[in-house]
C-alpha cells in the first residue's frame, strides 16, 4: 500500500498528529489503526468548523458508511447525487461544515458534465463500509453479509459476531480480484478492543469485549483448504489484525528442530508475511535457510522479491523455479542484483529466466548458472537477453555447462549488441580468453579454446562497438 499516493497523505495525516501528542510506542500497528486515527482527525476538524446542524458525528460517520457499504456491493467507485440522497448525506452542507465529507468524499465531472461523487480511495470506502457493517450488527445483530451470494445464511440463534466474522470470510473467498479482500481485514481490525476504545472518541458505544478464537480457528481451516496463495496470504493478514501468531510459532519451531518436513505450504506463506513485515534485513536471501525446493521457494517469492541478492545454489531447483524468479526480476517493485542458481537442475529451461532479464523492470547485474546441465540450446535465449536494450546485466557465469563451440557462437552475437553491458563471462576453468575494451571489461573463460573461437573474436573486433584492446592468455592448449 505504499506505493498508493492517498495512503501515503493518510500516513502523513495521522502522524503528524500523533507524533505531536503521542509517545512513539503508542503509534498505529495495523491498517485498520491508522485509519482509525484518521477518522478521528477529520471528525475533530468537523468540530472546529463549528457543524451547527443537529447531526452527531456517529450519525454522519454511520450515513458515510451505508453509501460505501451498498455502493461496495454493487461495484461502484463514482456514485450520482440521487446516491446520496438516498442515504441521507446533505452534501452542500456537509462541504461547508464536515471535514469528514471534504476530506473524505471527492466532487468529479462525468460525461454531459453531470456532477459524480467518489471516495478519496477505494480504502477509505471499504473502511467505512467495514465500520458501517460491524456497527449495524452490534446494535441490531442484523448480519447485512448474510444475503450475499456465496456466503451462508446463519440461524437466528448464532447471534456473536463470530458468526458476522464467518460470514465476512465466505464473502471474500468466493469474491473474485480480492474485491472484499481489504474490507474482511478492516472488519477484523474494527472488532478489536483497541479501535473499540477509538471509537468511544467519536460517539461510538464500544461491543461487549470477547475471545477471537473461534474467528482465528475457521480461519486456519480454510487457510489448510485454500491453493490459490493471494487468498491465503490475505488471510494472514487478518490473522495479524487478530493478533494471532499461532502459525509463524508453530513454523520457527519445526525449523528450529530440523523438521522442516512437517511445514505445510501455508506455513510457509504465514513465514513470508511474517519477514515482510518484520524488522529484519531481507537485503540476502539464502533459500538454504529454509527447505531447498521449488515448492517453498514458490511460497518465499514476495521474500526474494524483497532481496538485493538471492541464494538459490544447490537447492535442487528444477525448471519449474525459473517461472517464479521471471515474475520477481519482471517486479517494478523487485530490486533484486544478484542471483545464484548455480549447481540446480535447470536443463535448458532458461528461457522464463531470459524473459525476465528482458524486462525493462529488471535490475540484475550478476548471474550465477555454474553446473545447471545447461548446452547450446541455452545460449540463444542468453544472447537474446544480453543483447536487449533495457538489459542491465553485467556478470555471467556459465562454467561447467555443455555449451560447444555452437553455443559460444550464439552467445558471442549477444555480445556484438551495442546494447550488451557484460563485463565479465566465464564458461569453463582451463581456458582464459580475455577481452579489454573501452569502458567494458570482458573477461571469458572457455572449456575449449578452438579455431572457432578465435574467429568469433575476429568477428567482434571488426564489428561496429566501439573500439579495444585484446590481451590473450592462454594455458594448456
């Protein structure tokens, strides 16, 4: 969510004020918190506006949240004035008087300038949706998440909120695009007695405190049935709402024993939103760390994601981990520059590698493949990804591979682009070959320093880079 403008002006908001009149350790540690506190600090620019209107801030506040909550239900973002309307909210006073409207519904111009209202962000409204919701099942215990498709009708007797929790978690896995994702989470986050005690500050009568259990238990089944990995990493989020840490104990004690055998896929999620959003540096990712397979490694992804350098040597990676490491060097927010896959059984299956190194997102500048079985076939998509222009790689490392002298001739045509930033290639032990050039260090290493070789050299050497100088070493010819 950081890379959200509007959330980072919520950030802002709130701790500017808070900073001012709070000590350090009593600062936000969840979503639902900060907007909670901003919430608070809009309602209380309300006051000083001097609202006259008989309207209390719950009342207002609850008005907001029935138009974000119907308006979520239909998939609106923009809503007509008649919307509005329809929930009570006086929008020419509310612009003169609220600083909860101003600031938090926004005027837009739609086709045939007829005026459009929207939320500040899609947040604010599943904010208040969630709020809206929770509020309505307190006082009445009307579930407004029963009568949703794909979510199953409660008996009149289930009346604890845990059956409005269970409902709120059907809702969004049923949803597509996580279109309720951020809602379950800020309705969790509500719950809590800390945004409990918040809310006493706008007029709000805070729920009857009781245990999370039950809420935190359904969870950890579905998390056990679910496959699709963004589902199950959104629900572990609201399990940090909860405060639960169940899961990420259970893991640092399998690890802890060396029993890394008995970890399902979903703990290894709960690990990786565990470092996220941890303190600790996750500058270097070394998968030996963990369990060395391409399964794991498909649940650490957001983790590599995170990382500077990456260690994925001798981890008995297949094919398969190719696909996953694409999606992270083709991340806008990846800033991986170092990555070792040497000594895993990659086979010729580069090209899912190569596809990210083509990515103008890609930040790689050093390549490990040493020992991955890899032959000719290998060396188009590798002078394919030297040659491209958004390339940024400047070491490469292929010792121990089958390459030929066919493969060296495709990989030396990767190194003919004026778009190849290579500065050094090693691809064998026993033959140095070394090229100087202007501004590009190039330093090969062959297994076999044949005639064809030399002629590749040739060919680079009258080819159209600019010019350099080459120096020779050779052993043991």
């Amino acid at each position: 969510m950081c890379h959200i403008p509007m959330f980072c002006w919520i950030v802002a908001t709130v701790l500017e004020s808070l900073l001012a009149n709070t000590q350090e350790n009593k600062l936000p540690r969840t979503v639902t918190e900060m907007y909670m506190h901003f919430l608070i600090i809009q309602t209380q620019r309300k006051r000083e506006k001097r609202y006259q209107k008989e309207e209390t801030d719950k009342d207002l506040i609850m008005k907001l949240g029935k138009l974000a909550f119907e308006q979520l239900q239909k998939g609106n973002l923009i809503f007509s004035k008649e919307d509005l309307q329809d929930c009570k909210i006086d929008l020419e006073q509310a612009a003169v008087y609220s600083g909860v409207c101003t600031q938090v519904i926004r005027k837009e111009h739609g086709l045939y300038r007829q005026d459009c209202y929207s939320f500040i962000h899609l947040t604010v409204q599943e904010f208040l949706a969630a709020l809206y919701v929770l509020e309505t099942f307190t006082e009445s215990r009307d579930n407004l998440l029963a009568s949703s498709r794909g979510v199953r009708v409660q008996t009149k007797a289930k009346r604890s909120v845990v059956s409005l929790h269970e409902s709120a978690v059907d809702l969004t896995l049923n949803s597509y695009q996580g279109r309720w994702d951020l809602f379950l989470r800020f309705l969790f986050g509500l719950s809590q007695d800390k945004n409990q005690e918040l809310l006493q500050k706008i007029g709000f009568t805070p729920s009857q405190s009781q245990s999370n259990m039950e809420t935190i238990s359904y969870i950890h089944k579905k998390i056990k049935k679910l496959l699709y990995t963004d589902k199950s990493i959104n629900l572990f989020y609201c399990l940090n709402e909860l405060g639960d840490q169940s899961l990420v104990e259970q893991v640092q004690k399998y690890q802890s024993s060396g029993d890394v055998s008995k970890i399902s896929p979903s703990h290894w999620s709960a690990l990786a939103f565990v470092l996220l959003v941890s303190d600790e540096n996750l500058d270097v990712f070394d998968l030996k760390d963990y369990d060395r397979s391409d399964a794991v490694l498909e649940r650490l992804v957001p983790v590599l994601k995170a990382a500077k350098t990456a260690l994925l040597n001798g981890c008995h990676l297949t094919d398969r981990c190719c696909e996953y490491v694409s999606s992270v060097l083709s991340s806008k927010s990846s800033g991986l520059e170092e990555l070792d896959l040497s000594r895993n059984e990659l086979q010729d299956s580069i090209k899912p590698l190569c596809d990210g190194l083509r990515s103008p997102n890609c930040k790689l500048q050093t390549l490990r493949l040493r020992d991955c079985q890899l032959s000719e076939r290998s060396c188009e998509d590798l002078a394919s990804a030297l040659s491209s222009q958004s390339s940024s790689l400047k070491n490469l490392d292929l010792s121990n591979n089958d390459l030929q002298d066919s493969g060296v001739k495709l990989l030396f045509s990767g190194l003919r682009s004026p778009h190849c930033r290579l500065e050094t290639l090693r691809s064998g032990d026993t033959r140095l070959f070394r090229i100087i050039k202007i501004r590009i260090n190039i330093k090969i290493h062959f297994e076999k320093a044949t005639k064809i070789c030399w002629t590749f050299c040739l060919n680079i050497l009258t080819s159209e880079v600019p010019s350099f100088w080459i120096r020779v070493f050779i052993s043991r010819t």
